[in-house]
C-alpha cells in the first residue's frame, strides 16, 4: 500500500492522536506536579492547564476512535474542533510574537490586577522580588503589594519591581511560546487535513460500492 492510500491515512492519523493524547496527559500530569509541590497555588491557573490539558486528550481519543473504526461523524466533529482549535491557537501564537514592550506591559499589569494575593505573594518569593510597577496609575496598589511583600529581599531593603524582572524575560518567553505554539497549530491543521482525507477515502476490506 503506497503512502496516501487507505492504511498509510489511517496509521498517520492515529499516530497523530497519540501525540496530542501524550501532550494532553503532560499538561495535566504538569499541573498536578506544579500544585503539589506548591510552586502554584491559584486554583484558576491549575485548573486552566489542567481544563485545556483533558480537552487535548479528548479531542485526541475522538480522533482516535474515529480514526481505528473509520467513523464518519466522529472524523468530521473531530476536524471541525481541531479546526477551530487551529484559528485560535494561531491567532493567539501571532500575537505572542507580534506583542512589543509596551503591550507586555499593559498585559501584565492587567493580568497582576485579577491575581489572588497569595498568587502575588508566591510569585514574589519566587522572583524575589515586590511590586510590579511604581507608576502614578499604579501607586496604591503597589504599596499595598509591598507592604505584604514576603520576599527575602524586603528583609533586605533592596528588592527590585517584579514587573522590571518579568519584563526582562517576557520578550524571550513570548517568542519561545508563540513559535512553539505556531508549530503546533500547524500539526493541527495537519491533523484537519488528514482527517478529511481519510474520512474520504473507502475500506479496501469492505463493500467497495458503499461509501463509509
């Protein structure tokens, strides 16, 4: 059987799925080794990772079982999620690398507003650091972060912002996180493409007049 033929789409496809099916388990598994060890503690980050962690695996046993049993409606509400899945990982990885100091900055301090305090305080420890940025916009609540400040560096008298620190490594951080989610969007489409293929191709081993 040539590549491009029936068992090749099949196989390529499966394999595939297994793929995202170990990536899933990796977030997930990632994430419970992240909050065991409690180097995150905000419930909403674990639970993110851990959410789009089962959707992968999912989507992954969907296109698996679709793939093994030649299944029409299973292969086709596969490629349609994967599809979406592609626009928005691909919008989101652009953004990643399109995003320059200023926008790193205005998202950061809008994402440090919606974080509990004890995911403020973790991070200080972590970075050694207090505060984000001591702006004219921001000086309240930045007080308030440094007065609760746990970082070893307040015992000190000398802790950097936080903000200056994330910002350091936010630029190499996003370009990692875009490129690597760019080359994983296009597996996806990837993953569309040989479902459609494969979903119209015909079981050498059945009728050959019914179309499956």
């Amino acid at each position: 059987m040539v590549c491009g033929g029936f068992t090749c789409s099949k196989n390529a496809l499966c394999s595939l799925n297994v793929v995202y099916m170990l990536v899933g388990l990796l977030l997930i598994g990632v994430a419970a080794w992240g909050k065991g060890y409690g180097l995150v503690s905000s419930i909403h980050i674990i639970g993110g990772v851990i959410a789009v962690g089962v959707f992968l695996l999912l989507i992954a046993v969907v296109g698996l079982i679709g793939a093994m049993h030649h299944h029409q409606v299973m292969l086709f509400f596969y490629m349609v999620i994967l599809f979406i899945v592609f626009l928005f990982q691909f919008g989101v990885s652009c953004s990643c690398l399109a995003m320059n100091r200023g926008q790193q900055e205005t998202l950061l301090n809008s994402t440090w507003g919606m974080m509990e305090n004890k995911t403020k305080e973790d991070l200080e420890t972590q970075l050694n650091c207090c505060g984000l940025f001591n702006t004219t916009d921001t000086q309240q609540q930045f007080n308030k972060d440094l007065e609760r400040c746990p970082a070893p560096c307040g015992k000190e008298g000398g802790c950097v912002l936080c903000g200056t620190k994330m910002l350091d490594h936010a630029t190499e951080a996003l370009k990692i996180l875009g490129g690597v989610g760019l080359f994983f969007s296009f597996t996806e489409i990837l993953g569309v493409w040989l479902a459609v293929r494969y979903r119209n191709q015909k079981d050498p081993r059945a009728n050959p007049s019914a179309f499956l």
